[in-house]
C-alpha cells in the first residue's frame, strides 16, 4: 500500500470518526424529556463509536507493526537471587529505533502523527506486545528448569 493510498484510509477513518461524533451530539442535545429508551440509545451509540475507534486504532497498528518481533529481547535469571532480569519497557524504548520497528511503508506515517491520543495509543499497544514477549519468554526459562530437573 502506498503513502498516499494510506494517509486516504486514515483520513476516512477520521472522517467517519467524525460523523459518529456528530451524530453522538444529536444525542447529548438537551431535550425537556429524557426517557429510558433516549438513554439506552445513546449510551449504545457511544459505546458503537468507542467499539469502531478501538477497532480502527488497532487495526492500524496491527499493520503498521505486524512483521516486527522481539528477537533480541533478554531475559535471564540472576543465578544468585533467581530473578528474572531484563530491560523494562521504558528502558526498552528509550533503546529502540522506532523505524526499525514499524513496517518500513508506514515510518512516514507514524513519524508525522499529530495527534497526542494516537501516539501515546501506539506506544501503549507496544507497551503490552513487549510485556507479553518478555511474559513468554519467562515461561520459557521457567519451562527449561522444570524439565531439566525432572
């Protein structure tokens, strides 16, 4: 997918983001009478927006992100005290460099992200991707212990 291409998807994205917004003011109008049923739609409507912008967030980063794993990632065991050790995610991230993380077709984009709410989305949603590879490669060492001492 090309750069062009890309930055459309996303400002369609936007766009019906956008539509769902408005049409979630329609309603929060103040209106004299508010009945049960006025809530329940209301409160699905924004609970259907809060669905579809998850979904479009992650969606996004599932492609931007989708070929890059944590091979080089370290964990070990301290032979003295038997901890794990390894680098915590904000050690990590201070090490890394972002372009080789994310797919080379959306550098461009990520790089020139304007909103806050996304980046700091990204940067969450890498937040648990490494703690579940450092999570998996815990249980690895935990499983080799366990068979090397049966």
């Amino acid at each position: 997918m090309n750069k062009k291409a890309l930055v459309n998807e996303i400002l369609d994205l936007y766009d019906t983001i956008d539509n769902y917004k408005n049409e979630l003011k329609k309603y929060k109008a103040p209106t004299q009478i508010l009945n049960i049923v006025n809530v329940e739609e209301q409160n699905n409507k924004e609970n259907e927006f809060k669905k579809l912008d998850s979904m479009a967030k992650k969606m996004l980063f599932d492609k931007m992100m989708n070929s890059w794993n944590l091979r080089d990632l370290k964990v070990e065991v301290e032979e003295d005290s038997g901890e794990f050790n390894f680098l915590t995610f904000e050690q990590f991230y201070k090490t890394i460099d972002m372009s080789r993380v994310i797919n080379s077709g959306y550098n461009y984009l990520f790089e020139n992200l304007t909103h806050n709410e996304l980046k700091e989305y990204f940067k969450n949603e890498f937040m648990e991707y490494y703690k579940k590879q450092v999570d998996d490669k815990k249980m690895e060492i935990v499983r080799s212990a366990k068979n090397e001492n049966n």
